[in-house]
C-alpha cells in the first residue's frame, strides 16, 4: 500500500460534473461541512468555499459527500447534489454492488483520507498524480496499444459507428475503468461509473508530472476503488462491481461462418455445402442484412430468401446438429410493415414532442425503439416470438445485433430523413435472383433449388416531457453543444447518431444526452430477455457491437468492422484481452480474415489460427470484398483444419476457463504471441522464468523471463506452448460439430513443472441450460501419480481414455499398458475411467 491519489475537485456545475486541471486558479473549490460517520461509512456535505467561477455553467453551491468501505479491497466515492437532481446512471441498467460485510479488524486494504479545505481526498495506493511512466490499461473500446500512451494522449467515450475501427478515435462501446499496474509495488484499478461522454486525457503537466484526468460532459463522481494487488484481483473486483459475465452454451465456442452480400438463401446453402465438402467444420451459419425484405427488420425478402427456404436451410443444420444465427438493428422502417406498425400502436418509439424522431440507415427512413419506455420490452419480446417462432419462422439459435450506437447515417443535423434516404439509394435495389441454379448440394432436399423469377419490384403519436426528475438530470441545460465539447471522431454529439436533445420515455424521463453510452446494452439486455422467452431453459447467445459497463452479464461481443489490414490484425489480440480480462466480456473476438476490403491468402491463413485462439471464433468479410471462407485457398482451408483440430481438442479446457471466470471474474484469455506481420516465418516470444512444452513436438523451453526466438513457423501453424505444472483434458479427436466432439472420450496432458508437480480441472455440464447438473473435476499429478477428486453431479458418457505425461526427467521403465514416445520425450497410459466419481492412477 505505497502512495496516495489527490483529487482536486473544481465546482460542480449544473451543465456538467467536471474534475480538471484547466479550471481557473482562483476557483475556490468546496470545503466539508457536517461529517456523519458509521461503522464502515460516512457522509458529509460540500459548499462552495468562495465566489462562483462559473466557466462551464453555473456552480452548484451545495454537493453531498458518501464514502463506503464495501470490502476490504473496495471503495465506493459518490460526490452528488445535494438534491440527487443530477442525472447519475440508473440502476435498472446496472445494479449496484452492496457492502458485504468483508472487512477484517477495520484494516481495508484501501483507506480514505480528505483535506477539509479546499476540499480533496486521497486513496491509499492510487493517485491522480501518477508515476513516471506509468503502465495503465483499460479505457475501452479503443484500437490504440494494449499499454496506453503517457503523452498527450485522450481517450473519448462516446459511442459510434467506427466504420474501420481507426485508432486514437471514440469507437462503439464505453468502458471508464482503468488498470494501474506498479510492478512489485501492485496494481490497482479506478471505475468511474459514469456513461456520459467524457474525454480521459493522460499527460505530463509542465513541471513534468504525469497525471490522468476526466473531463466528463454530465452527471456525478461516482467511483469505485479496487485494490489489487494483482491484475487479476482488480478484474475479480471489478466483476463484483459490474457483474459476473454470462455463460454460453459449449456449441457457440465452435467455428463460425458469415459474410454480408450472400445473395440469397441457395447462396447460403451452397457454403455450408463447400465447408463440409472441404472438410472444414462448421459451427454456425449466420445471414447479415442481405436476409431482410429491402433491410427492414423482422421481414425476408420473399424472392431471394423465402420462409419455405429458409425453414429447409435451417432444418437441415439443425439435423447435421449446426446452428444458425441473423442479424437484427435497432433501426425500424418507417414504413408500411408490421414491426413498425405494432409499435406505432403502442407507442415504444423516440418521439420529439408530437411527433416520432426519424433517422436514416440500411432501410431508409427509420424509428428507434425506446428502451426506457416500459411498453417497448413487451413489442421486442412479442416481434421475436412472431419472427422467430421456431414452428412457423425462422428458427435461429443465436442473435446478432449491429448498428445499435445508435447509428444514424443521416448527419446532423437531419432535417429531411426522406430526402437523405433518396439522394443515398437508401435502400439499394436487392440484387437479381440467380438466373441458373447452383451445383448440386447433397444433403439439401430435392427440390431445394430457385425458382426462375424477375427481379423483385419495389414500388403515431408521443408527448412532451420535462428532462427534470430525481437522479435524471437538471432542467435547462445544453443537450446538443455543451459547453465542454468531447472529442468525439464523428464530430458534434448527435452527429450520425440519435439526437442528443430527446426525452426517453418512462417516469424518470431521461435524456439521450446522458444516457446514450447505454443505448446499445439496453437493448442487448432486452434481446437476451426475448431470446430467453423462446427457449426458457437455453443460454442464449447475443453477440452485440455497443456495449457499456456491465454489458458481459448479458451478451458477448464482436469488435466491429475491422479491415484486412496485418495492422487490425495485430490489434485483435489487444482488443481480446482488454474485453476478456479487464471488462469482463469473455465472449468476444474479431471479424478473422478482417471484414473491410479484400484480403489475401496469407494474411487470412494466419488469422484462421489466431481467430481459433478467440473465444469467439467467426469469419465475416463484407459486400463488395472478395469472398474469404476458409476453403477459398488451399492454404487457408489447410490452417483452419489444423487450428480448428487444436481449438476443438482444447475446447473443454477453454469451457472450464471460461465457466470459472462467470463463477469468479477470474480472467481465462492470457496474451497470444503469433506471428504479426506479411512475410514472416519467425516471431520473438516473452516467456516467464518457467518450463514450457511446445504443443506439437513436446519440446522443452526453460523461460528465463526473457524473448525466445522462435523459427521457421509455417504459415499454417502457430506456436502454443504449455506451461509447466498443468493438466489438460483434451477430447480424444477432434470432431466436425461439438455435438461430435461431446461424444468423444478425453485424453488427459499433464505437463509437470520441474518439481514433477501438475494440477487442473474439468468442468462438464450438458453444455447449454441454464439450471443444469454439472461437475467440477480436479486432477493433481505429482511424480508419476495422478489423483481425480470433485464434485460429480453431471454424467457425460464418455470416459478418460488415456493420460500422457510430457518430458519425464526420471529414467522410464517399460510398463504394460503403457507406450513411449521417444520423439516427444513422453509417456501415454491407456485406461478407461468413468468422469463419475473419484480415481486413482499410477503412470
């Protein structure tokens, strides 16, 4: 518990809760009045200390002041108005943490100190001022280093749509925590539950201090302290504060396939036929936009993707025991179509006064749906269960939601949606049905060809609202252009997005203003919510493009439209563990291959191993782009068959990770070290002073904490190495499906450390309820014997089939049963044991 922070607060004003540096000098500051202390508490109010500065609004004159320790490595800091008019982030996005009742002899691991005036407040352990050169991670979503910059660097929060995902830019989700990492001195991380937009600046000041500092446009100083003192203990915190993440289902863990421009379902058909030809395996299918009857959502397009058709399509994956997932926007047509008239009725979208607020995307002119509004969950529920009624629709196992920023392409400000919709061919003509059938595809029905057919012709009311109401935000303020103006890529706050100035609907009556960070994890929480509605017992899987704090208790994630650049590619891997380890988002990864522009045979070979190191594993490219399926180029298929063997081998230990992170917060995605650019066969690899096996030879490196140089890596492969002191299950094969694979028995790895010490565990469920029996596995092996113990609750039907120990250090002795691999230097016993209780084996 080494340093302090110093926070110095600047008046709070009705326009904008603002702490920063470049406040004038002779500003006075708040000074502390009336200290209330309890046991693991205390309040006090705040009145301005002098005269108004006044220079982003006027001050407010009276704050209130609550200080909690929730746990011993947990501090909760709220600076609010007196009154608690100011709007502050409602809990029905994202519920507050309770005291627990965790302290030890009132020494927390964290403490609150304050000066009385001018009013500042210190924290054991973490500073504004930082250290020289400091190591501090998060502040996402973002494509700069997984290391943050320390010179003039400004991290904006403010979603977009970020077409490319450039860097140094404000891309589509929100999430104010960062982590400090000191070295032998620990790491702490900072949450600053605020979903406003803000700029987080990090810099030296002139005298050469390197500081961080928040400059946010709303609400209140809500903050919670975690005091480490590991990486992984400030992510555990962190998940007490925002939620554990969500389990997913074994299948979605499998290979992925989709892109945007499949002209129409034979089209689709045709793929999944080429992927299993190729013997590639395949996972899910899923449909973008092209699906859509003009791009309207809950529709198909009933020349080139026919209920009839697409109810075959899904039929046969679902026998071959695949999946099948579509995209859906929050953008509704505003027009004659039965999504948009059922809630014109009922009254669940944005208004402005009298009058619905339009925008423009994919389907011309369109209407949002309000979150807020009580009425809206009820429509979203009843649209899936009429479109994706699994008797009579199209029965998809998954969800995908994009553009829900939300995304706006009418600039702002949008005074003629319609005119817009017209001069940008919103929405294009769809593109001419086949004129000749495609090739055959075995295992498709008969008759499951396109009909010769022409090109397809294509010829309510709100109320005014006050913003004013408890913890909703102060009346008369700003709401277009603040006087604080955020760096936001896209340029003004509503520019191509919603109007900063509408009221939402619902008794608090919030405003876009402050609430638009939340938009698109307010509406992945209520797709979860209708997906759960159509299969009551199932994990759903909703993968979602915004997201904010909190957004892993409900949804997974993809990082967007990347590009297939070597440059996106290489970010990936800091993207991945940025969501995985530190916003508790572990259902996330990148469009393999990239999706914009056209990538090349190398580049997407490469990506097909890395992407199977993703927890979310999907190629997607878009319309226009060359089409990049894995079995376009031999080179790519044969590195896909290779990483797919690999991933689906590993994916029960990858499922046993990831279940321990939704149970703990404990990250499972460590960093990867693949080759990174055009050309290379060789990459230098850090590895700690420990023993590690590489996958395929089994040969021995001894880390030193150092870079290894690692040669000759073909383009089809990508170096894995096991650390010592681990036992892996691994299925025995890999298998086409995970259906499949579940039905394979398992191998046990263990790769002991130099002492001959391994341990590790198993945890198997039936891999997608959500109540379901389970059991959680521990295997210990040390020196030559191996002991099974746990918890047995779920029977898999499937038994341990052999148990392999790499790189014996005693002399080996022939023993019946069991082979030795003189190449790798190991040892495999064959045995038959049932995962249905404990066991004993000797090697």
């Amino acid at each position: 518990m080494r340093g302090s922070l110093l926070l110095l607060l600047a008046p709070l004003v009705g326009a904008a809760l603002l702490e920063t540096r470049g406040s004038p000098d002779d500003c006075p500051g708040y000074k502390v009045v009336n200290v209330r202390e309890k046991d693991h508490s205390f309040e006090a109010d705040l009145t301005i200390a002098g005269d108004h500065c006044d220079v982003y609004g006027t001050d407010l004159e009276n704050l209130k002041l609550f200080v909690e320790y929730q746990t011993d490595d947990r501090l909760h800091v709220l600076i609010s108005d007196l009154e608690e008019d100011v709007y502050q982030v409602p809990t029905s996005v994202l519920r507050r943490p309770d005291a627990n009742g965790d302290h030890h002899d009132n020494k927390p691991n964290i403490r609150f100190d304050y000066e009385e005036e001018p009013f500042s407040f210190r924290y054991l352990r973490l500073r504004t001022w930082l250290p020289a050169d400091p190591y501090l991670y998060g502040l996402g979503e973002h494509t700069d280093s997984l290391r943050l910059p320390n010179k003039n660097y400004t991290r904006t929060l403010w979603s977009r749509d970020a077409y490319g995902i450039p860097e140094n830019t404000n891309l589509y989700g929100n999430h104010p925590i960062y982590v400090d990492h000191r070295g032998d001195d620990g790491t702490h991380g900072v949450f600053f539950l605020n979903s406003n937009g803000m700029d987080i600046k990090i810099d030296q000041a002139d005298d050469g201090r390197q500081y961080l500092e928040y400059n946010t446009i709303g609400g209140v100083l809500d903050f919670y302290f975690l005091a480490g003192p590991t990486p992984k203990e400030v992510a555990k915190q962190y998940s007490e504060v925002v939620g554990l993440p969500a389990m997913q289902a074994y299948w979605t863990f499998g290979y992925h396939n989709c892109r945007y421009g499949y002209q129409d379902v034979y089209d689709v058909a045709e793929v999944v036929y080429n992927y299993s030809r190729a013997h590639i395996p395949l996972e899910t299918m899923w449909t973008d936009i092209d699906y859509m009857d003009r791009r309207r959502v809950f529709t198909l397009d009933p020349e080139r993707f026919p209920l009839e058709k697409m109810r075959e399509l899904v039929d046969h994956l679902h026998k071959h025991d695949q999946h099948y997932i579509v995209m859906v926007d929050p953008a509704v047509s505003d027009s004659d179509n039965g999504a948009a008239n059922r809630g014109k009725e009922q009254g669940i979208f944005l208004t402005r006064g009298e009058e619905l607020y339009q925008g423009a995307v994919w389907p011309g002119v369109t209407v949002y749906p309000d979150w807020f509004n009580p009425g809206t969950q009820e429509w979203w529920d009843n649209e899936f269960a009429r479109f994706f009624d699994p008797a009579k629709g199209v029965d998809i196992d998954g969800l995908w939601i994009d553009m829900n920023e939300a995304a706006n392409f009418c600039p702002w400000p949008c005074k003629d949606p319609a005119a817009y919709a017209e001069e940008n061919d919103l929405p294009p003509a769809a593109p001419a049905v086949r004129d000749s059938s495609p090739r055959p595809l075995p295992g498709f029905p008969s008759d499951f060809q396109p009909k010769k057919s022409p090109t397809v012709k294509r010829s309510a009311s709100g109320k005014t609202r006050r913003a004013k109401g408890t913890k909703a935000g102060l009346p008369d303020r700003n709401l277009l252009s603040p006087p604080y103006q955020i760096a936001n890529a896209a340029g003004s706050l509503s520019n191509k997005t919603i109007d900063t100035d509408l009221v939402h609907e619902g008794g608090d009556s919030f405003v876009e203003y402050d609430t638009h960070n939340l938009y698109g994890t307010m509406m992945s929480s209520a797709s979860r919510q209708a997906m759960v509605l159509r299969r009551p017992d199932v994990r759903p899987l909703v993968i979602t493009r915004s997201t904010f704090a909190g957004a892993g208790a409900h949804v997974g994630h993809w990082l967007g439209d990347n590009l297939s650049q070597w440059d996106k590619y290489r970010v990936s891997i800091s993207q991945m563990l940025a969501f995985a380890s530190i916003f508790q988002i572990p259902m996330v990864g990148s469009d393999v291959c990239g999706f914009g522009g056209n990538t090349t045979e190398e580049l997407c070979a490469r990506w097909a191993t890395l992407g199977a190191f993703n927890p979310f594993y999907r190629n997607h490219n878009e319309l226009g782009a060359i089409p990049q399926e894995f079995y376009r180029w031999p080179t790519v298929a044969n590195a896909a068959r290779k990483a797919i063997e690999t991933r689906y081998r590993l994916l029960d230990y990858l499922y046993t990770a990831f279940h321990r992170q939704t149970q703990t917060g404990e990250p499972f995605l460590q960093p990867l070290l693949p080759v990174q650019d055009v050309g290379q066969t060789s990459v230098d690899a850090y590895f700690p002073n420990d023993v590690f096996y590489d996958w395929n030879s089994g040969a021995v490196i001894h880390g030193q904490g150092a870079t290894v140089h690692l040669d000759n890596i073909d383009v089809t492969e990508i170096p894995i190495h096991i650390r010592g002191g681990s036992v892996i299950p691994l299925r025995s094969k890999s298998a086409m499906t995970t259906a499949e694979l579940r039905r394979r028995g398992f191998e046990i790895l263990v790769a002991p450390n130099q002492s001959g010490y391994a341990s590790g565990s198993l945890y198997l469920d039936d891999g997608e309820s959500l109540d379901t029996a389970s059991s959680l596995i521990e295997f210990e092996y040390n020196r030559g014997h191996l002991t099974i113990r746990g918890q047995f609750g779920y029977r898999a039907n499937v038994v341990i089939e052999s148990v392999t120990v790499l790189r014996q250090s005693r002399p080996w002795k022939a023993k019946r049963g069991v082979e030795f691999d003189a190449a790798k230097h190991s040892i495999t016993k064959k045995v038959d044991i049932d995962l249905s209780g404990p066991a004993e084996i000797d090697i």
